[in-house]
C-alpha cells in the first residue's frame, strides 16, 4: 500500500529560519566579496584572513537585524499580496 499524501510543507519556524538563514549568508558573502574587490586587502593578506574580519560580533549583531527585518517586510508583503 502507498503513501499518496503530498509531503509536508516546512512549518513556519522553519521556513523562517530557512529564509533569514539565507540572508545572513547573502549578507556575509557580500561582506567577503567587498574585502577582495573593495579594499583589496583579503588579496594581499588572504581568504582566512578576509573570514577571520568579517565573522565579527558586530557584524553578526547586524546580519541577524537586518535578516529579520528582510523577513518580515517580505512576509508583510507576501501575505498582503
């Protein structure tokens, strides 16, 4: 006998912390690439160098913030729309 039910969709707290996750990570790799494009010094000191800048409690204060910002304008809107 088979299961047809459809699988089960992510519960909300998942789904959020799916999505913030993912605009942490937006948010460090943009914070990577400028160290080697914009300042230049991730190419002259390094990657581990570039990582060991960037992953900072500031840093990490900020990501989280704006992470949780960015979802609930989108699920704003995603509920209004």
């Amino acid at each position: 006998m088979e299961n047809n039910k459809p699988p089960k969709k992510p519960t909300h707290i998942w789904r959020t912390v799916i999505e913030v996750g993912f605009i942490v990570f937006l948010f460090y790799s943009n914070l990577l690439m400028g160290e080697f494009t914009n300042s230049c010094k991730g190419q002259n000191n390094g990657l581990w160098w570039a990582i060991l800048d960037i992953f900072t409690l500031p840093n990490f204060i900020i990501a989280i913030t704006a992470a949780l910002i960015g979802y609930l304008a989108f699920d704003y809107a995603r509920k209004k729309l």
